[in-house]
C-alpha cells in the first residue's frame, strides 16, 4: 500500500462545486491500493500513520502524532499514486489494484484508522475530486509499506 501524508490545518474534497467532506488540523492522506495489497498491508499503514510523529510539540520539534493533538484525517483515494513511467512520459497504472479491490481496501484502511480512534473524513472512490489544502510546514511524507 502507498500513501502520501500531508500536515494540514484544513483540507477539503468538493465534487461539483459541492462540499464532500473537510477536516480541520491533521492529515490529508492519499492512498493507493497496489494490485499485491491484502488487508494486512491496510492495517499495517494505518498503524503507521497513525503513529508518525509529524506535528510539533510545545518545543517546536516534530514529536507528536495525530493521535496525540486528536487531529483528523481526510483519506482520498488515489491510483495515480502507482504511476509507472519507466517505460515511456504516459504513466501506467497496472501495478494499482483493480477497481472492486482497491475501493475495499480503501474503505478497510479508512475504518482501521476510525478503529485507532482517528476521526476520519472521505473522498468518493473513483470520484472526480477536487481537494484543497493548507499544508502546514510544508510537511509532505511519501509511505510505502512494500
């Protein structure tokens, strides 16, 4: 499984001009679903995420993990995360898992955050999406439990 993590003090997905869903300080957290990707991969992520410390403390020093400000996270789906352009400037995308695959892990990840007791906001599988952002740092941190 792939994530991109994002410090944010807010982060918002709209579909058509329509608010989805929004969070406050926490995390923006892009995931991909590989095509090798079981359900154990899905926990292990979300344990690591959950855990990450990359939200300062009262010294200024990055030392606390969402779980400890009881920040939020918006999980956006996103496949584009498996671009492969080894072979050429088209990315491809074979190495993301299929569609009915990844949405499952997606929904099992977001619900193994929710478990640890984040507080978890959505995108919309598959959806044409519109997220927006204030990355707080910038603090941008690429996971990849393979």
């Amino acid at each position: 499984m792939r994530a991109l993590i994002q410090r944010v003090t807010k982060a918002s997905v709209n579909i058509n001009e329509e608010l989805i869903s929004e969070i406050n300080q926490g995390l923006l957290i892009l995931v991909c679903a590989m095509s090798e990707d079981e359900e154990s991969d899905a926990e292990q992520m979300a344990s690591k995420i959950s855990k990450i410390r990359i939200f300062n403390d009262e010294n200024g020093k990055m030392n606390k993990s969402i779980i400890d400000i009881a920040g939020e996270a918006l999980v956006v789906s996103q496949f584009t995360l498996a671009a492969d352009t080894s072979r050429g400037n088209r990315p491809g995308f074979s190495y993301a898992a299929h569609p009915e695959k990844g949405e499952k892990l997606y929904e099992f990840f977001t619900s193994k955050l929710e478990e640890i007791g984040i507080n978890c906001q959505k995108g919309v599988f598959g959806g044409d999406m519109k997220v927006s952002l204030v990355n707080d740092g910038p603090t941008t941190i690429w996971l990849d439990n393979k």
